[in-house]
C-alpha cells in the first residue's frame, strides 16, 4: 500500500503533506530533520493519512491535496473531529 499523509508541526501552525509506502518511517525520517522542507517545524505529529494501491495514485492525491480545492477536502471532510460526527 501507498499512503499519503498530513503532518503538522507542534509549535506552529506549519503543515506537510506528503506520500509514502512506510508512514512510520517517513514520520521518523522528518522528526530526525532529514527532509529541509520540514526541518526548521520540528517536532511534527502524524494528522491523518489516506491508503491507495499504487504510488502512481498516491502521487496524483498528494498533488490534488495541495491545490485550493483539495486543501479545503482536507480541512472539512479529514483533519476535523466534526468529520468523524
């Protein structure tokens, strides 16, 4: 399996989105400063994360989750407790 997952710094309000085949692994990978993008946002926590097949599909959802639109999926329908109501 594929997954594409959102992280979020603790101190701020920084937000990752990324895809990955091992979640644990990439979470450690960021928290340990090994990605730039994420290095100064430290430490980060795992806010959700979306299981597909393949990578392929998996890419195509990242890059849709970080347009306007796929931003707003993200922020109404997952990273919210009233989703889950």
């Amino acid at each position: 399996m594929w997954y594409v997952y959102v992280i979020r710094s603790i101190e701020s309000s920084y937000q990752y989105i990324g895809s990955t085949n091992n979640v644990e692994k990439r979470l450690d990978d960021h928290n340990r400063g090994e990605t730039k993008s994420t290095k100064p946002y430290m430490p980060l926590i795992l806010e959700a994360y979306v299981a597909v097949r393949t990578e392929a599909k998996a890419r195509e959802l990242e890059k849709y989750f970080k347009t306007g639109s796929g931003k707003a999926i993200l922020k109404k329908r997952i990273l919210t407790d009233e989703a889950l109501a």
